[in-house]
C-alpha cells in the first residue's frame, strides 16, 4: 500500500462513520453552517454500521400523550384508548440508567442525554424519521388494553432500514457526500490540533483535511482481538450481532492522539441469540436471531439448571447483562424454554424460518430432543419449578406482577407460570454482542478530552464512541438516543469550531502587514 501525498477532498467537517451517529453528526453540522464529508468503512451495500441491524426502541422521556404526539403530531388522528401510555418522566429514566449501572453513569453525560432526550425525538421526526407506538414489543394486550411499561413508547418504525433510509435522503438532500470503502486510519495533527484523517481508498493511503473531525465510527465488537482482550477470556468466540465493519480503529485513532479512555472497557451490551446465527450480523434477518422472551419461561444450561432469575425485571433491563451470563455457561449455550401458554406472548423473532427450535408435546420427549443437556436434570429442574409456581398472584406481562417462585436455589420473581401446557418448545441461544462500553471521555459539547487535560482541538466523538454511560447493564433503546443526542450536538459544535476557524484563516490572508 503507498501513501498517495495528495489531499483527496477538503470539508469544514468529516464524520467518519455512517451509521445513526455518524448521521446525525452530519446532518447537524450541515444545519449549522458547514460543508460535510463522510468516510465509512464499509462498501455500499452493507452501509449504515449497527444501526442497520437495530429494531428501532428509542428511548426518551415524556410526561404523557401530549409530548408523544409533539414528536409525531399524526398520533392525534389514532384512536388509542385502549392504550395506556403512560409517563416516563426524566425522573424515572435517572433512576434506571442508575440502577442499571449501579450507579457508575457519568453524571454529566447522563443528564445531557436525558434532559435532551425528548428534545432530540422530535428533531429526528423532523429529519423524516417516523416514530409510532410500539404495541406488542413494549405494551402486551391485557383484557383488551394495552400497557406501556416504561421509556419506549415509541419505536422508529421499520427499524434500523427505515432509519437509515430516511437520514441517508436528508443527508443527500443537504448534499453531503459519502465515500463508501474509505476505512479511516489515523488522525493528522499540526500545530496542536487536528487537521484531517488519513484513510485506505483504492489501494492507497490517502489524506482528507477539514476544520474538525467527528469520530462516529462504532466501538471494538467487531474485533476478536479486542474482545478478547478487553472483555476477557473467551469473548472472542461469541458471535456478533451487527456489522462487522466496527473494528475499534476509531479508538485506536483517538488513543493514539491522546484522548482519554472513559468508562466500562471490560463491559459490552451482549444478548440471547441464535446458536446457529453467523459470526456477524445477517442483512437479510436484521435483529431477527435475538431471543429476547425468556421472562415468560426458564432457561436451562448443559447441566440442566437455571443459572439466572429469568423474571428479575423486563427484558429490556436485563436482556443486555443476559447475554454474557451465557458466556459463562458450559459450552457457552443455553436453551430457552417454554410452553403453550407463553407461545401468544413470544415475539416475531421465535418465528423465523432460521431458529434452532425443538419441540414435544411431552417435557419428557422435549428432555431428549435439547441437544448437550443432562436430560434428567432438566426434568428435575422443571418439576420443581412447577412446583414453587405461586398460584396466588395473577399473572400480568405488563407490570412486575410478582408471581414468583418459592423455596428455590435461585427464585423467579416474576411472571413465574408453570411450564405445563403442551406443546413444549426450547431455543438454543448462544452470547451475541452488539456494542462495547469503553470509549474515550467527551465533553457536553462531544469535544474529545486529552488524558492530560483540556481537549483535542477540532476531534470530536459521537456514537459507540462515547465512553461512560453505560456499565456492565443498559437500557434497550438508549444506544439510539444516545447516538442521536450527542451526533446532533457534535456536529454543531464541530461545524461552529470549523467554520471560525476558516473566519479566522480568512480574516489572516486579508490583514494588512505592519510597517
């Protein structure tokens, strides 16, 4: 490979990445004032990073109907008075990005994320982005009413593909241009700040120069050498749920000019999926190979055991940890279990025509058919759940209804209905991960912090990028938001960086020498 000396295409701002980040980024920087140019390191047709794979949860606070239909004004033509909506109020969403990282959030991201939240909905909605309710994901029908249980009433409708459609026409409408298999390498620095980025393109090293640069291209879960060391033994084997593009030169690039590492390099949002899925995400099922309704069952390791409390909380407080609770299961593979009565309650993604399902109309010929497990054991484990099923406590998949176990190694605290009802079915589920936690420190304008102090002048992050918020747990659907919330605010403080700058080179060339 030779390094071609030439600068290919000059900008006031370039994003690299081109996922919801790195869009967001782009198109907020294009808002304010600067011209835009994109790297991403994938070809066309696998564009977009994560984001292309998600199924669209968007979390955000809201203090009832009325702030939902200010982010999509068409939800007051609906009839939704079946529905309860609900709150979630910026209140209770601090108190779950507390409890879900016990606390170890950065306070000051936390809050600009949050506080922002529903301020950020409503300029994606106006980006063309479409956002509606999402009955049957995050609200189960009840004697005919449905109930929101808590932050993501509204889903990005048609997930990760309709999201990056409708950023991808608005940043071409702005006329940002993207160069597609142009993998960012590494930072160019004079004078105390930075100035470009080298990247690969057509067999050559080659330099891209722009007032400031956004760093929006996804975390190391791409990466086995990377997991491995930073996640630990084994992650290195666990399958990857999205792009395969996200290889952390983004962090290495950040690193190497002397940003500050933030946050939970040892921790990754990592979830139930398909022990057959590929080792990286699959465009044509998206999210599909996720199993995220283990709450309305149990799950079972090799040895034939529960090794967790399936109903400690809603999948989407505890689906993120699950997965690497798997990691420590012998084989690294579990199976999911259910019977006839949770079938109703179990999602699209059960149903593909890729799922590694069995199925019996008896536990003892389902016992045979789970592949690696002690069969006896697993019978023992069912009969005495079954058994420690309260019957006392009616069971409600909309609250934590506290129809729990009793008298158990390890007690189910909710949902906790027997598995009696033929015909039985398990999935056999591995540790898929999405995102990694570690990333570099940013200030609440998205401007990189130097480990010695001060910023890097003109290097900015947004995205998986962002170290800090998250620890070893997370909330479904605040990796969007997040990425979103500091995208817009990146861009529009590396555009007014950027455009000052080049204010200042022009004002330079016009003042008149002394004498």
């Amino acid at each position: 490979m030779t390094l071609v000396h030439q600068t290919l295409r000059e900008a006031d701002v370039i994003v690299v990445g081109a996922g919801n980040a790195a869009l967001c980024a782009a198109i907020s920087a294009h808002e304010n004032g600067a011209t835009v140019l994109m790297l991403e390191a994938a070809p066309f047709e696998e564009r977009g990073g994560n984001s292309r794979f998600t199924g669209g949860a968007f979390r955000f606070a809201y203090n009832g109907f009325g702030d939902l239909c200010d982010v999509n004004p068409a939800l007051r033509e609906e009839n939704y008075d079946n529905v309860d909506f609900g709150t979630y109020t910026t209140d209770q969403f601090f108190d779950d990005m507390y409890e879900l990282t016990e606390y170890r959030t950065d306070p000051e991201l936390c809050e600009l994320l949050i506080t922002r939240s529903l301020e950020t909905a409503k300029w994606v909605a106006r980006q063309g982005v479409e956002l509606k309710p999402g009955l049957g994901r995050q609200a189960f029908e009840v004697n005919g009413r449905f109930k929101f249980w808590g932050g993501l009433a509204l889903h990005i409708w048609g997930g990760g593909e309709a999201l990056l459609d409708a950023l991808y026409k608005n940043a071409e409408k702005r006329g940002v241009e993207i160069l597609y298999e142009t993998p960012a390498h590494e930072l160019i620095e004079e004078e105390g700040h930075i100035v470009g980025v080298r990247a690969r393109r057509n067999g050559n090293l080659v330099e891209f120069r722009a007032g400031a640069i956004i760093l929006a291209c996804g975390g190391f879960e791409s990466n086995p050498e990377m997991r491995a060391n930073y996640l630990g033994k084994g992650w290195d084997m666990a399958k990857v749920r999205g792009t395969r593009f996200n290889m952390g030169w983004g962090l290495r690039m950040a690193l190497a000019a002397g940003a500050m590492p933030h946050g939970n390099w040892s921790g990754c949002h990592s979830v139930a999926w398909d022990v057959n899925a590929p080792p990286t995400g699959d465009l044509s099922i998206g999210d599909q190979f996720q199993k995220h309704n283990y709450p309305f069952g149990i799950m079972v390791n090799a040895h034939g055991k529960r090794y967790v409390d399936e109903g400690a909380n809603f999948h989407s407080h505890t689906y993120a940890k699950y997965g690497g609770e798997i990691m420590r299961q012998p084989g690294m593979k579990v199976w999911q279990v259910f019977d006839a009565k949770a079938s109703p309650l179990l999602r699209s993604e059960y149903r593909i025509r890729r799922v590694t399902k069995v199925e019996a109309d008896t536990l003892e010929d389902l016992a045979e058919k789970l592949e690696d497990v002690d069969a006896d054991a697993f019978l023992k484990t069912v009969y005495e759940y079954n058994a420690a099923c309260s019957s006392d406590v009616a069971f409600d998949p909309n609250i934590l209804d506290g129809k729990s176990t009793v008298g158990l190694e390890i007690n189910k605290t909710n949902w906790a209905n027997p598995i009696d009802v033929a015909p039985f079915h398990a999935y056999h589920v591995t540790t898929g991960v999405t995102f990694t936690f570690g990333g570099v420190k940013v200030t609440l304008n998205g401007e990189v912090e130097h480990s010695f102090g001060g910023v890097i002048p003109g290097l900015y992050a947004a995205g998986e990028m962002v170290g800090g918020l998250f620890f070893q747990n997370y909330g479904s659907g605040t990796g969007l938001m997040s990425g979103a919330t500091f995208g817009r605010l990146a861009g529009a403080h590396a555009a007014g960086f950027a455009v000052a700058l080049q204010s200042d080179k022009q004002r330079s060339k016009v003042r008149p020498s002394a004498g």
